[in-house]
C-alpha cells in the first residue's frame, strides 16, 4: 500500500473499515490530538467536537504536510495505513509542555485542541504518552442549535453513544472523509472560509437517509469503545451533495 495517495481510493480500501487489508501490513501511525480541559472551564462537547474536526483539516492542509514538507512523510505513512486518531486531555503544565512540541492549536468558541504531526503506533513523545484518554467527558451547557444547510456537517450516529474524546476523533474521520472527496479548488475554498463545519446528532429518520446517500461514511475499526463496523459519522459537505 505504500506509496498509494489516499486521494485515489477505491472505495472498498476505506483506512475507515473493519475487513483486514494490506492498510493493516504498513507500519501503523496514530495522529495525536490533545484538548485543552482546565478544571474551572473545560469547553462545551459541541465546541470540542467541532474544533477537533477543523484542527484534523488543517493538519492536512498545512504545507508542512504536503510536498516535501517537514511532516510529509509521517503524514503520508499514516495514511498509507489504518487511519487512527487519539485524542488525550491536558491542562496546566501538561497543557503547556503539549504546546511546545511540533503542532498547531486549533481553537474554537472557547475549545483548544493541539494537532500534532502523525507518530509510529508505539513512539509517542514522553510529554504525549502520559496524557488520561480517559476522562474526556463533556456536555453542551445548551442545546447546539440548528445546522447551516449551506455549511458542512458531520453528522453522528444517534444510536451510539461515544465519550466525547472518541466523538472528537470520529468527527475527524468524517472532515477527512470529506476533504478526500473535493476537488483542489473546493479544498482551497474550504480553507480559504477557515473550515467552517459543524458537528451534530441526527436524529433517526435523518441518519437513516444520510447513510443511503452516498456520502462519505465512517465504519469504525472498533479499536476502542464501539464495535467493528459500527457506522459512526457521515460527512455532509455541500459540494458532496
């Protein structure tokens, strides 16, 4: 598989899919992604959900990433192989120590989330590895109000219920999904916007008809959490339509 652009997919080699595939022979990279959660004001889920999906785009959006940039290559062994993302907590120190390693901060209405260039399965750096995955569990104060139509939507699945550090890593499953899908210009204009997108449930009638559309669809791998195959997201981009 390596050396095959992730641009030019069958469908059937979805990094995103249960089945073994020669993805699974590659060497395995995981993207870290570390939110900010201070004890006195951690981000609403919503907001965290949609930060984690827009940090994901500009990871891979970044020049850094492409050509032959510094993380290109990482990015591209990544991608040869399964498609995994983990996202850790982090505050204080821990936050600060995250923040002076190679990345980009990504912030939201009042989420941050650091991306950080792709590292082997096994070869985190020491300031990364000791961050809790676990705990990552957050709440919207208020319901999210209604979706753009005319903006971009991952949608979650409403049958399945995913801490919010999970939901964070599946939301950018499906913005990767997306940016797969578009075309050059459609990415540049996307980037240009700043990746406006949002993140929400669907409810059951709409999950049902998201899932027979054709559009870009998350089956799980079922590492952590959920199942293997679980469908989690579908990506929901105008230009997709």
């Amino acid at each position: 598989m390596a050396g095959v652009s992730p641009d030019h997919q069958s469908p059937g080699d979805s990094p995103f899919r249960s089945e073994p595939s020669a993805r699974d022979s590659a060497p395995q990279f995981v993207l870290p992604l570390v939110v900010r959660m201070e004890r006195t004001a951690p981000p609403a889920r919503t907001d965290a959900l949609e930060t984690a999906a827009r940090a994901v785009l500009v990871m891979l959006s970044d020049e850094r990433s492409v050509g032959e940039g510094e993380w290109a290559q990482a990015v591209r062994d990544w991608q040869d192989a399964r498609i995994r993302k983990v996202v850790r907590r982090a505050r204080g120190g821990e936050w600060r120590r995250a923040e002076a390693l190679p990345g980009i901060t990504v912030t939201g209405k009042a989420a941050e989330v650091r991306v950080f260039p792709p590292v082997p399965l096994d070869g985190w750096p020491k300031e990364l590895a000791k961050l809790q995955v676990s705990g990552t569990d957050l709440d919207d104060p208020e319901p999210p109000v209604e979706a753009d139509p005319s903006a971009p939507v991952i949608w979650l699945n409403p049958d399945l219920e995913m801490s919010a550090g999970k939901a964070m890593a599946q939301a950018g499953h499906g913005a990767q999904l997306a940016w797969w899908e578009l075309s050059e210009q459609e990415r540049d204009a996307w980037r240009e916007a700043g990746f406006p997108l949002a993140v929400r449930t669907a409810g059951a009638q709409r999950w049902r008809e998201l899932t027979a559309s054709g559009l870009p669809l998350v089956r799980d791998a079922g590492f952590t959490e959920i199942a293997p195959g679980s469908c989690t997201v579908v990506a929901d981009h105008p230009s997709l339509r």
